[in-house]
C-alpha cells in the first residue's frame, strides 16, 4: 500500500480524444498535462488504441510506441506518474478491435491460440518499452474487456471462467516479463460483480493481479432508483470497493477504485462537485484504498460525433482546459492530509457462488441491506457466505459482527421473505 491513498485522473486528450494518436501532438499533450498537474494530482491513466498500435497480429509500430513513451516522460517531468492500459478494446460506448480479430478473420478474443499470442506480444512490448521510467506505475490488461465476453454487448466472445482465468494468468504474465515487479493488474466494468452469466469472476478480481480494480458508474440502475442525493449513489463506490473483499484471500488486499464519475443527467452538472466531494470521502472510509483515479480529464469536443451525450461532459476540465467545480472538489481532496480509516467491524453476508451475482447489483437484496445499513450509521464491509463462519478470517480482517440480508431488510408485510 502507498503511504497515502492516490489520487488522479483517466487522461482523455483535449484535442482528437483518443484518436490523437494518429497524429501525435506532443505539445498539446504536455498542455494537458499541465491542466491536470496544477490539479495536484500524482497520477494519470492512460489509453493506447489496439487496433493503431498493432494494426497487424506480428506487427506492433514502434513510432505508437515510442510515442507512449513520449507522453510518460511529459508527465513525469510534471510530477505525474503512468498506469498505461494495454488493450482499448473499448472506450466511452466505442469499440476498436484489430481487423485481424474480426469480420473474414472473426477469431475469440479470450481463446484463439493466434489471437492470445498476439496480445501478449503486445502487452509485453508495452511493458518492456516503458520498464526503466522510475513514473511508470505499471499495466492494466485493457479497459473494461469483460464487456467483449458476455451481453449486453451485441457480439461478444463467448468464454468459460476457466478460460477467461487462464487467459487473464497469460496476459499478467506478459507484462511482468516485460516490466519486472511494477504493478500489473486487470480492471472490469461493474458485471463482473453484479450479472449472473459474467465470465469473469469476482473471486477472479480479486486474486489476479497486484490489487483488485473497481469501477463505479451509477448510471448502473443506482442513480436511477434512488435519486443524485440518496445514500447509495453517494456511497456505490465505496461499496464496490467493500464488496470486492469479500472474495480476496489477502484479508488487507489493496483496492484502486479506478473509474468513477459524475454522469449527467443523473448527476446534473450544477451537483456534480457535492456528488465529487460525497464519493470520494466515502470511498476514503474504506480500509485499504490505493487510489481514486477520476473519470476523466478532458471533456470530449463537440466537435466530435456520435458519443452518448453523457461522454461529452464527464471532464474535470472543459476541452479548452478550464477546471470545472468538479476539479477542483477533487484537488481540494488530493491537496488533504486523510487519516486512515478504522477497520469496518459488521460484515453482511454475500453469496460465493458467481450464479448469484445478482444478489449484490442494484435492487438485489445483498445491496440494498448494505444501504439500509449505512443509513442506520454503520460501516458495512462483506464477506462471503463461506467463509463467514471462519474465525481466523473474520479476525485477520478485524470484522466483530456478522450479518445477513435477512436480519437487516424488513419482512415484507404479510409474508417471509425468500
């Protein structure tokens, strides 16, 4: 764990989001980077696109490269340090997949012999090239790839958990044969917690990797339900990231909460700097944070087309480079010296089994006694069903008190509930 929790931002460029990388301006990089150090932020996380840096399955260009290189020594000459994602993969409602992928050369991309040759060729180049900059944090496998592995998404890559977990034990393994002992982990949208038929697996999120990654968006039925103010939009990433323990064997495995944002309409934009400052000192409530990475920098251009409309306001700063409100709730966290919290002593009970994710999603009942506890003053961590009868576990986590949905949520009135 960091001597402080660490607080930075997902870097979306200013100018040609994402796809500056075609034409690779660093002195507009280097502007962005300004705009975000002045923030007192320590760290960015940055996003190559797959298909532009290996555009052939044996050919990975070394002028994106060394481009990526580029942008990491821009910012650590501002004091910022670099989590580099590998396979983008999928980004702000986009897909970018290499053409050898896809269409005439359709292949799985969790189970192709080719196909996985090739992405750990290319998270191996990446690590290795970036290996001796004392800035780099280390490599996430790629944002959110989960959603290429299972519906909603119209075309997914069907896997077993047994071979998305040997595929996720290959890919770590690549990058740490490219960047020995930094910081390689894999990061998921929200399914992987809440939806019954995800392959990937919470007990998979919690066990590969150097820490477990969580990313909290209450567009997810949270806001939805309950309202900007309500306790559980408030607190959705702080449970997310007490959720994610209850499957980790390391009983003080660090957590990044790596994704978080304030998404309009839900969040209007007048009330996103009180929705910054409430998520990010209730995730600061949780044992054994390593970090708060904001979603995102920049706001995307209006220039650019066919984005849902949330993604053009998510920046901390406008695409001309202005602080929003937002911005600066979140440097005002970053420049405060935080005490580390207490243990969380009352831990609810969750379900083991992967079948039964839904329990723990918005509307499921693992979720809402968690809220109903928080209302009530508690500070609620989890725990699995089988291991909550284990006492060696519950003292190495410092937890004193177990309980069940049932104990916390009312019996619906003339019946029991099930």
């Amino acid at each position: 764990m960091p001597a402080a929790v660490r607080f930075g931002v997902n870097y979306t460029p200013s100018v040609g989001w994402f796809h500056h990388w075609l034409d690779f301006d660093l002195d507009s990089v280097r502007a962005d980077l300004d705009s975000v150090a002045a923030l007192g932020l320590d760290h960015i996380r940055v996003f190559p696109l797959w298909p532009y840096f290996q555009p052939n399955r044996a050919l990975i260009r070394e002028r994106a490269v060394a481009d990526l290189v580029r942008l990491a020594d821009a910012a650590a000459e501002r004091g910022l340090d670099v989590n580099v994602d590998g396979l983008q993969g999928h980004l702000s409602s986009f897909d970018f997949l290499p053409a050898w992928t896809r269409t005439w050369h359709r292949r799985n991309l969790f189970t192709d012999p080719d196909v996985l040759d090739g992405q750990a060729a290319y998270l191996r180049t990446l690590a290795a090239a970036l290996a001796d900059r004392p800035n780099f944090i280390g490599m996430t496998l790629g944002n959110e790839v989960n959603q290429f592995s299972a519906g909603p998404h119209p075309d997914p890559d069907r896997a077993t958990s047994t071979q998305i977990d040997a595929w996720l034990r290959r890919m770590l393994a690549a990058c740490e044969e490219g960047a020995p002992g930094r910081l390689h982990l894999h990061a998921e949208y929200d399914a992987t917690w809440y939806q019954d038929d995800q392959p990937f697996t919470p007990a998979q999120a919690a066990s590969h990797g150097a820490l477990t990654a969580v990313h909290s968006w209450v567009f997810n039925g949270t806001a939805q339900r309950h309202g900007r103010t309500a306790v559980p939009t408030e607190h959705h990433a702080a449970y997310l990231i007490e959720l994610s323990k209850a499957w980790a064997d390391e009983p003080h495995r660090p957590v990044w909460l790596q994704e978080v944002g304030a998404p309009a309409p839900l969040v209007p934009a007048e009330h996103a700097a009180a929705f910054t400052e409430a998520t990010v000192a209730n995730a600061l409530d949780c044992p054994d944070l390593w970090g708060i990475t904001w979603w995102c920098s920049h706001d995307v251009s209006r220039q650019l087309a066919d984005f849902p409309e949330l993604e053009y306001g998510l920046g901390l700063l406008t695409s001309d480079r202005r602080p929003k409100d937002t911005a600066l709730a979140l440097a005002r966290a970053a420049s405060t010296t935080h005490p580390a919290p207490a243990p969380r002593t009352t831990a609810l009970v969750v379900p083991a089994h992967p079948s039964r994710r839904s329990l723990c999603a918005p509307g499921g009942p693992v979720f809402d006694a968690f809220f109903r506890l928080v209302a009530d003053g508690a500070r609620p961590t989890t725990v699995l069903d089988t291991r909550a009868d284990d006492p060696a576990h519950l003292a190495a986590r410092g937890i004193t008190e177990v309980v069940t949905p049932d104990q916390v949520l009312p019996v619906p009135q003339g019946g029991t509930r099930s």
